[in-house]
C-alpha cells in the first residue's frame, strides 16, 4: 500500500525549486545519496531564473505571503549564488 502524496501548493512547488538549487549549491545533501551535492553553478543559476520568471510572471496574483516567500527565497538564493561563485 503506498502513501497518500502531499497535495502540492504554490509554496511546495517554489521551495522544490529552491532546495534544488542549494542542491546544485553544493548546500544540500543530494536527496538520493544523502550525500553533498556536487557544485553545478549552470544548473543553479538555471533554477534561479526560472524562480525569478515565475515572480514575474506571477506578480499581482499571488498572496502576501506567496509574494513573501518568493522574493525572500530568490534572495537568499541569488547571494549563496554569488558566494559560490567566488569559490570556483
């Protein structure tokens, strides 16, 4: 017998993004391996403007707290990015 999925909402879907750039980060464990995952700057910056396309495509239709959460992950995401960055 298999467990019932989660439904998925805006805030899991938006935070499946992000864990998946600080996978690509290097800041993560990969999910599979439990391991840390291996830095792939392209990957990561990838995921970081489909987030920002899906701000801007969003903007004006979402929540307070959806508006929140986005522009504050993209944040967060966008300076680990430059500081992973400097450690090429």
């Amino acid at each position: 017998m298999t467990e019932p999925r989660p439904a998925i909402d805006f805030y899991t879907f938006v935070l499946s993004l992000g864990s998946s750039v600080l996978i690509h980060l290097g800041d993560a464990p990969h999910p599979e391996t439990g391991k840390p995952g291996e830095r792939n700057l392209p990957l990561a910056q990838q995921s970081i403007e489909i987030l920002a396309m899906l701000e801007q495509k969003t903007r004006g239709n979402l929540t307070p707290e959806e508006a929140k959460l986005l522009d504050q992950l993209l944040l967060d995401l966008k300076l680990r990015y430059v500081e992973a960055s400097k450690l090429k």
